[in-house]
C-alpha cells in the first residue's frame, strides 16, 4: 500500500495525488466534439484543473502516450 492506497505490485504511486495538487484531464484528439468539450468543460471546473489531448482514435489513446502524460504529470514534467 502507498498512501493508504493499494497499487499494483511495480507501479508507483503518483505523488501528486493529492487534490489540491491539480486534477488531470486528458481526451483523445479522435473523439468527436462532444467528448472534447465535456473533458475540456470538466478541467474547468475542477480545482487546479488541466486539460490535456492526446493524439488517438474516437475515445482511445495509445498505452505510450497516455502512460507519458500520466508519467509528466506525476513527476511534475
């Protein structure tokens, strides 16, 4: 356990989980209008919120390039 959390055995924990440290957002640049506004309209909304989008198909990004955006996040990139 990390944080009082379960993660998976070889995962990290992200140390930016906290709230007040912002909250993440990310969409795939493939999903139609709707899906983008949603997301975009959500990072505004939340406390410290961003917003991100992927390259990718309708609601689906590549395993590399959400692991990367995660990853900037988390370590603050």
């Amino acid at each position: 356990m990390a944080n009082g959390r379960r993660t998976r055995p070889g995962t990290p924990s992200c140390p930016r989980r906290r709230g007040d440290r912002g909250h993440p957002v990310l969409a795939s640049e493939g999903s139609d209008h709707r899906l983008r506004t949603w997301a975009r309209d959500t990072a505004a909304a939340l406390p410290n919120g961003t917003h991100r989008s992927l390259p990718g198909e309708w609601h689906g990004v590549a395993p590399a390039d959400l692991a990367a955006a995660i990853s900037a996040f988390c370590l603050d990139a």
